[in-house]
DNA sequence: TTCATTGCAAAGCGTTTGCACGTTC
DNA sequence: GAACGTGCAAACGCTTTGCAATGAA
C-alpha cells in the first residue's frame, strides 16, 4: 500500500472532536437535516483514523466495530461532512475517491511517486498568491482547489499506466 | 454542457498531424508495440477534436464515421497516446475521465465554476517554480501536474455536491 | 509462424438509486 | 403524523478482462 510521508508533523489530536461535532450540529441545523445517531458516529470513526482513507475502509472499520451501517449511508455522510468543511475529498487515480478528515489539520497538496509506492505531502504559500490572481482576473470566490504533482525517482523506460 | 471559456486563443491547427504522427510512430516502434491501422485512426480523430472530450463521445464520432473500433481498443490506445504525451487526461469529476489533445497546445490548469457551467483555462508561471522547488526539495523529477481551482460566483447557501 | 492487437460481450467495481421500514422533528 | 434518513439489494456507468479471430512483424 502507499507509503505516505508528511512533511511536517500533525499535532496531536486533543479532544477536538468537541469542536468538530458542534460544527456539524450547526451545519445541520443550519440547512435543515437531521441529527441522526449514525452521522455522529461516522463523525467519530472518521476522526479517529489518520490520513487517507475510502469508503470501503471505513466501512469495514465500522463493522468491525459493530454498528450496523450502509455504505449507502456513508457516501450520503461524506456529502454532508465535506459541505461542513469537516472531511475532504481527494481523487487522485480514476479509482476510489479518498477522503480525509480536515478541521484544524493544515491545508496540503500532495506529490505521488509514479516509480514508488511513496506519497508526499507539501504545502506552499505561492498556491494562495496564483489564486488571488484568478480570483481578481475572473471576479470570482475560490472555495478549493486540488493540486497533485506527479514525479519519477528513477528514469523509466515506459511509464506504467496507474491502475 | 459545460461552456469553456480560453484565455488565450490558440493557434490555428495546420498541418502538425504529421509531426505527430511521427512522434506516435517513434513512440511505438522504441517501446516494440504495433503500428496498427486503428491506432493511426484514433490519433487522426483525436486531433481533429477541439478540447476536452470522453472516450463514449470518440467512440460515437468514429462509429459515425464507419470506423469498426471498440472501446476496449480506445482505452488502450489512449494510454499509449498518454504515455507519447500526445494526449493529456483530466479527472475532473469522479465520473469519466475527460481526454485533450496535447501536442504543440499550451500546458494550461483549469478553473471550474460550481455554480455556473462555466470552466476556466489559465496558465500561471508560478507553478513552475513550485515544480522546481519540490523536485530540488524530494530529489525527484516531475513529469506533470494538476491543478483545478473550484469558485462561486454567487453566494451560495448550501453546496450542491457535483455529480 | 508467432503472438500482439482487435472486437465483442461479459465481468468488475465504486457509486447511486428504489423501496420499505424506522426515526427525527 | 409527516417526511427525512436508513439498510439492503439492485441498478448504474465507466473501465477492464476473457477469448477467439485477425493481422503485423
């Protein structure tokens, strides 16, 4: 599986999932959907994994940990958690999408490895410069953007298609 | 449809189907695959497109054409037309893969309105200097990137989740 | 002749949808 | 009680794979 390294340590996760849920209740409230049991708890698994994960992942985490939950459930969740703000969404090959919990975990762009099964996480300050460019050139409000880089540590004959 | 908006107009499309072509040849022959008919034919139609297209819009065009292809055969071609760097694939959604002609046509990022059917080329020189910063800083090359900015034009009370 | 490539159809796989049941408001 | 949310299974849509036939080298 990738390896992935990260540039600059996290800090530790202290008891944000305080913080965290009182945003998502607000979220809820806000644009009229339930507090149901099973978004909570979702909540509460996805902040107790670290890094990338995908659906299938989650869903067998939360199997394992016996609750009774659809991946139907959890695709509408994500939706939810990543308008809060709270998850994000990464769709690097054509596969499964990833995601990420994101509230008070800084902001990073990725570069993958073609020759490895590396992964590495960067954050660069010229990002924020080109788009309050774009932002003034096409008088628009920028919310996200996705940034991957892709590299070779050795020459390769021909490249392999990712999978 | 999605309405594309250029920066910058590109230059007329002369006769660089041979160029290309040649390129493809090379390719091919270096990396002991066949030179098949349909692979020249693909290419051809390829490059008489303008902009973004999927492989079930080429496949449509061909057929129309009378051209016997599969799209088993499209997906290979287009992996060997990637690895050429005659076409360049976008990933845009998490449905099907959006494919564009490359050679001789500006490397450009995109920007893509959520609440319009807008899309934005741009082409900003800083990404380069982060492309060289984070080579010297991993010791690796880069072979490409991608780089999509999300915006709002209006102010938008819950986020409609792009399907 | 050999075996990469092709077209076709079926399979694969992540995601979405339909529906009856349960639960929030 | 109304209607939103849920679990389950089936459907969906893009992509890949299996296979016999074709044809490039």
């Amino acid at each position: 599986m990738t390896k992935i390294i990260r540039t600059e340590m996290k800090e530790k996760t202290p008891e944000i999932f305080d913080d965290v849920k009182k945003i998502f209740i607000s979220y809820l409230e806000q644009n009229a959907h339930r507090k149901t049991p099973e978004r909570f708890t979702i909540l509460k698994e996805i902040y107790a994994l670290d890094g990338h994960f995908d659906i299938e992942t989650l869903y067998i985490k939360m199997k394992n940990n016996n609750f009774r939950v659809s991946r139907a459930t959890l695709y509408n969740t994500m939706d939810l958690l990543i308008n809060s703000n709270l998850v994000v969404k990464h769709q690097f090959g054509q596969n499964s999408s990833l995601y990420e919990k994101s509230y008070k975990f800084k902001q990073h762009d990725h570069l993958i490895c073609l020759d490895s099964e590396e992964m590495f996480e960067f954050c660069d300050p010229r990002i924020q410069e080109i788009q309050k460019s774009l932002e003034a050139m096409f008088k628009v409000q920028i919310t996200h953007h996705s940034l991957t880089f892709y590299c070779v540590k050795n020459t390769e004959k021909e490249k392999k298609t990712k999978k």
